[in-house]
C-alpha cells in the first residue's frame, strides 16, 4: 500500500505513469467526488465533504494493463496534489508537478457540467447553465442491460448526457466506467455501480463537441 498526502479542500490529480487508469474504487462509499479524465488516463479528485476529511482514505486503482494498485490518502490542508504512481515495475513517484491552466481550466469545466446534470437529475428545479434536450432514446447496449439517453446537455464545447442504465438480467451486476467508455468520451460518472435485478441508475457521460457533431 503506497501513501500520499493530498488537499482536503483543492481538486487534486493522480495518474499511473506511462499507463491509464481505468476503474476507481474508493473503500468509503461517497467519500470522494471525482473527474476521470478517459482520454488520458487520469483522475481529477477531491474530497466530498472538505469538513468531514480527517484520518485517511482508502482507494484501490486499476490501470489499462489490469494492474491494481492500493493507496492511502491522507487529507492535509495543502495546495492540490499533483501525484504520479509508479507503473508495477517503474521507478519513484513523482509528486507536486506543474498542471498546466488550459488543462486544469478544461477538466473544471468538465466537472462543472457533471455536477450540473446530477444537479438537475436530483432537483428538477435547479438552474442549468447549459441547453437542455429532451431525447428519451433507447440505446443498443448489452443484452443484460437496457440504457436510455434522457437527457443531452450543450454547454460551451462540451455536450453533456444523462442516461439510465437498467438491469434487465436475473442476477447482480456491476457496472465499470470503462466498459461504457467511447470514442471521444472526456469522463463518465456512474451513479450505482451495483445493480439488483431490475434496479436501474442514472449515468452521466461528458463529450468533446466536435465528436459529438
């Protein structure tokens, strides 16, 4: 189990070097609100409730090559963490790197529109900055789970889209964000990664507009 101290209250950045990362698994339900970066790999994260972040937090990380790696995150009162995970086999970590503006400007308006969309599936009153379509389409997905696009968000130059996702199967399922992952997915958040049979959930998927048109 590798440790690392990270920001209780700023966004932090973790990445495997020279791999992707592909599933997150946080051992405390809730604890973490977090921005996958699909297109290269990396994880935008910070602490759901700042207030509440005290001890550590427990997180297991699987990357492109099925590598699974278990981190301790201590929550500090510091500036965003920049942390790079040795790849199995690779040499130290790096800590603290520069992230460029642009880059961390793109991945705030990424979260931005996430949060808007479980905003609005959550409260139906709440204000949206983006325009909001109406779909209500099925989708061709897997014979074990009907989807449904509810909803396309366009904000900017990204297009947002709520979808929900239902077991149709007659036994559990578990859903990983990568399995939903497309071409020209920027992040996708699954609301329940465990479905019962016959339990449904809501799935937010964020594009590039220029790959959405």
């Amino acid at each position: 189990m590798s440790e690392y101290n990270v920001s209780a209250t700023e966004q932090n950045r973790l990445a495997i070097d020279g791999r992707k990362i592909t599933q997150i698994i946080p051992k405390q339900k809730g604890a973490l609100t977090y921005v996958k970066d699909l297109a290269n790999g990396v994880l935008y994260f910070t602490f759901a409730d700042p207030d509440a972040a005290q001890g550590t937090e427990s997180l297991f990380v699987v990357d492109d090559h099925n590598d699974t790696y278990q981190l301790l995150l201590q929550p500090r009162r510091i500036p965003s963490a920049n942390i790079v995970v040795p790849a199995v086999g690779g040499g130290e970590v790096r800590r603290n790197q520069p992230i460029s503006a642009r880059t961390s400007s793109y991945q705030s308006a990424i979260k931005s529109l996430l949060e808007e969309m479980v905003a609005s599936h959550d409260d139906q009153d709440a204000q949206s900055s983006a325009a909001v379509t109406p779909v209500n389409q099925m989708v061709p997905l897997w014979q074990e789970a009907q989807l449904t696009l509810e909803l396309r968000y366009t904000e900017d130059d990204l297009v947002g889209e709520q979808y929900r996702l239902t077991n149709v199967s007659t036994g559990d399922m578990v859903i990983a964000e990568q399995e939903l992952y497309r071409k020209g997915v920027l992040a996708i958040v699954i609301d329940q990664q465990t479905l019962a049979p016959g339990d449904s959930t809501a799935v937010y998927v964020v594009r590039g507009r220029t790959d959405h048109e």
